[in-house]
C-alpha cells in the first residue's frame, strides 16, 4: 500500500486492480487506515460497515481470478451521502430521530452502484436533512474543509467533498436541490455534477421521511468525484429509469456537442447586478477566459438573452420553499404565509433576503397556486434554452465566494456573509446555483484553481439531458488549465 492510491481517479484504480496492481481488499483496507489516521480533524466519514465491506471485497478478488466481472466497478471501494439509504447501515441524514435508522433495503441509486460492483464501505456527513449549505448535525457533529478546517467544506454534500479532497474515496454519490453538490464541489476543489432532472432515481433518498416513494420537485442525485472522467464513468452507472417507471422507459443521453475544447462557443455569465461576486474571484473567471481564448473557444460574455439571475432566483425560491414545506407542520405552514407579505413591505429595514418571501409564500401556498409557479418555470425553461441553440455551455460562477468561517448561528435567514468588505444575507449564496436547478439543466462543478488559498470552481451549465456535454467541457478544460489539486497536508 502507498499514500499514492489516495489521489488515483476511480479509473486508475480499477485498471489496476485488473492488471492485479492492487486487490478491492488491500485498497479497501488502506482507504480504512488512511480514515482512521486522517478522519478525526476532519470528520467527513461518520458511519461504515467495514466487516461487510471486508467480506465483499475478498468475494470481488475471487471473481476477479475467476475470470468473473461484476459489472464497470467491480470491487471499487467507495463512500456515499448519509441521506441515501443503505442496506444494513445507519442512514440518519443528520436527524436525532433517525439516529438509529438502518434500512433493510438501499436507494435505488446505490443499489445501482452495488449491482454494478461497487463496495459501499462507509457514509459522509450532512447538515440535518440536507437543509443547509454547512455539514453540521446533533449526530455526527462538524465536518470541516481540508483546505482549512475553519472553514466549512459547505453542503449538502459537504462530508462527501471532504471525503473526496483528503483521499478517503475516489468517488462519491451526492445529492442537490439548493447547490447541495455544486457548492461543496466548490468549496473543496473537487468535481460534482448536477444530473439534468428525473434522470436518477431519488427513492431512498432523505428527506422525504424512509419509505417515499414519489421524488421531491428540483431535487436531483449526481456524482462527485476528483476527475471528470470519473463523474462520466458514475453517471453511467447510476442513470437511468426508476423500477416504477423501467418497464417502459429508457434513458439514452446524447453524447457530448464536441471532443475538442477549440470546438465549444462558450457564453460567460460573470457578471451580474443581482449577485456580486468576490473580486478575488472575478479575477480568476478573467484568467479563465483568457485561457479559453488561448485554446481557441469561442467565448462572449454576458447573461443568456440578456435576462439575468433576478429573472430566475424568485420562482427557484418559491419552489424550494414548496419542497422542502413538506417537512413543517400546518400551523407552521400558515404562519409563514402570514410573514411573507410582511417580509416583502419590510426587507429595506430588518435586512432579509430580497426574495425571502417568495421562499415563505412557496411553503403554504395552495397547490393551485404551486401550478401557477410551476407553468411560469416552464416558460422561463423554454426561453432560457434558445441560447444553446448559440452557445454550447454557459460558464457562471458556483457562488458568490469561496468557502467562508463556520457559522451555525444564528438562525439561517439571519446570517451574514462577508463578500467584497459588505455583509451580504446567506441566502445569496443560492443565486448563482438557482437557474440550472429551477429549469432542471444538468450543471458540472470543475475547479480552476485558487483564489487566495481556497479552492474555485466553476460551474458548467448545458441544454436539457446534455449532461455529457458539461461533463465532457469539464474534461477538456482540466487538460488546458489543471483540475484537482490535493490540500496542504494531504
């Protein structure tokens, strides 16, 4: 064993266990001593099944002897968010009340990684039911960010990017309605994809409460990984119709626009009135489109067909209040609806969210006017997607800034993010994110370097079920300007 296998992509380490480099037991048994050595400052891992794990993996050695394959990751040790359910091992998603929560069976998208030979050995940590861009929980505790663990690794998938940074896994299974893959990916310097909408299955996924069977609205899975080809190689596996739904569908994603990076017309989003971004930042997306230009992409630059993020941000605010109102009670459904008009006369003097009520409105409105919404989304989709009838890929920002300082209080509405020497509210770190979740795009969160000692990421949007295409520019652009690059330390 070497500390090398720590930073070999997924494809590495499936090669070399073909060409019997390594076996899924000693690779397994290394990421469990580097866990245990490096886990503790840390906190990403929070649960496991190691003695399962152990078994499985000597039975993936002796098919692989064999001559027997299990399926494109056969005996590849690997770790998943603690909102997906797994077989036999605690799934609490961060709640108290589900502390003790092991499933009999396991989400349909881990179940598709098992079924294709992977080793679910352990979960990574997130905030109490997905509902926050920090990881921090009464079960697990903290998770910090291995470029500094002051700062938070973000969330949802934060335990998951963390994971992925320190070389504990090579890649992961995250999940997305708020940023939840995209922001961490960001924060850690790792790669994660927002799949396009409905094209992974979500049962056995929390929240909703176990035992769901329907799938929540903008609410996506996807992969995380440390290379692009990596997040391709999962998206493969995990891709496709539900058992409600395989008996008549068939899911084929068109392959990438171009292989080529010279090949792609590029739209960069940067700047916008509606979210400024940290101007540490800014230079980077500078340098960024220098180097595009360098490799002969086509680039232009400003918003898709001149609409910007403020077109987007109050419908993606509505909906996520509807979705995630699910889980409040009636009375405490209804008391947000009294604030929201309330929030809406007074925001210039107590200081919220601009959209903030749209948010409120979102968790009690009648389904009628959920309707209203939703038809008004699927105009802005039709019209937003025009522009990639010019444009291959929109390049915008993940968030309005790198990783900021722990902060658990106060309350979320509350909290402040100092960006550009001015507290901005916390919510605006959802507006960059919002477009590509409220019309259901698929979205790739690629690094491209630091800015000052932090990761930054950028985000990579494309045309409906065009995952592979953002997957693939994610690619090509490691190649011109580099992709991952480990922490300090690690």
């Amino acid at each position: 064993m070497t500390d090398s296998w720590a930073y070999l992509s997924a494809s590495e380490l499936l090669q070399q266990m073909a060409d019997g480099v390594m076996t899924s037991r000693t690779l397994l048994d290394f990421y469990i001593q580097r866990i245990e050595q490096l886990n503790p400052a840390i906190n990403a891992i929070v649960a496991n099944n190691y003695p399962e794990a152990r078994s499985r993996a000597d039975a993936a050695d002796a098919a692989r002897l064999k001559g027997e394959t299990w399926g494109p990751l056969h005996g590849l040790p690997l770790t998943v968010k603690d909102t997906f359910e797994v077989a036999g091992m605690l799934s609490t998603a961060g709640a108290k009340r589900l502390a003790a929560h092991r499933p009999e069976r396991s989400a349909i998208a881990v179940q598709s990684l098992h079924d294709a030979g992977a080793i679910v050995f352990g979960k990574t940590n997130t905030p109490v039911y997905a509902s926050d861009l920090q990881s921090y929980n009464p079960v697990y505790g903290t998770t910090h960010n291995p470029w500094n663990t002051e700062f938070t690794p973000g969330g949802s998938s934060g335990g998951s990017a963390a994971a992925l940074a320190a070389g504990f896994t090579a890649v992961e299974l995250g999940s997305d309605i708020a940023g939840s893959i995209r922001t961490p990916a960001h924060f850690c310097g790792v790669y994660g994809h927002k799949a396009s909408q409905g094209i992974v299955p979500m049962q056995g996924h929390i929240p909703g409460p176990p035992g769901t069977l329907s799938e929540a609205d903008l609410a996506v899975a996807g992969p995380m990984a440390r290379s692009a080809g990596d997040l391709r190689l999962l998206l493969d596996v995990i891709a496709g119709p539900s058992p409600l739904m395989s008996p008549g569908w068939q899911l084929t994603l068109p392959e990438s626009r171009h292989q080529r990076l010279s090949d792609f017309k590029v739209l960069l989003w940067v700047d916008d009135p509606f979210c400024e971004i940290d101007f540490a930042m800014r230079a980077s997306f500078r340098q960024l489109k220098e180097s595009l230009i360098s490799q002969g992409v086509q680039v232009s630059e400003g918003a898709p067909l001149g609409k910007g993020l403020d077109t987007y941000f109050p419908g993606y605010m509505n909906l996520l209040g509807s979705a995630m109102g699910g889980s409040s009670k009636k009375r405490e459904r209804q008391v947000m609806g009294l604030i929201a008009p309330l929030a809406n006369k007074f925001k210039d003097h107590i200081d919220i969210a601009n959209t903030f009520e749209q948010f409120l409105k979102g968790v009690s409105q009648s389904h009628v006017e959920w309707m209203g919404v939703n038809e008004r989304r699927y105009r802005l989709r039709q019209r937003f997607i025009k522009a990639f009838d010019e444009f291959d890929v929109i390049l915008t920002p993940v968030a309005m800034s790198s990783a900021f300082k722990h902060q658990h209080k106060p309350e979320i509405p509350l909290r402040r993010i100092k960006v550009n020497g001015k507290k901005r509210v916390y919510a605006d770190m959802f507006k960059w994110i919002a477009p590509a979740t409220l019309m259901g795009l698929p979205a790739t969160s690629a690094p491209m370097g630091l800015a000052g000692s932090m990761p930054v990421n950028v985000q990579i949007l494309g045309a409906p079920f065009e995952d592979k295409t953002t997957i693939e520019f994610a690619n090509l652009l490691a190649q011109a300007i580099g992709g991952f690059s480990k922490p300090p330390g690690f």
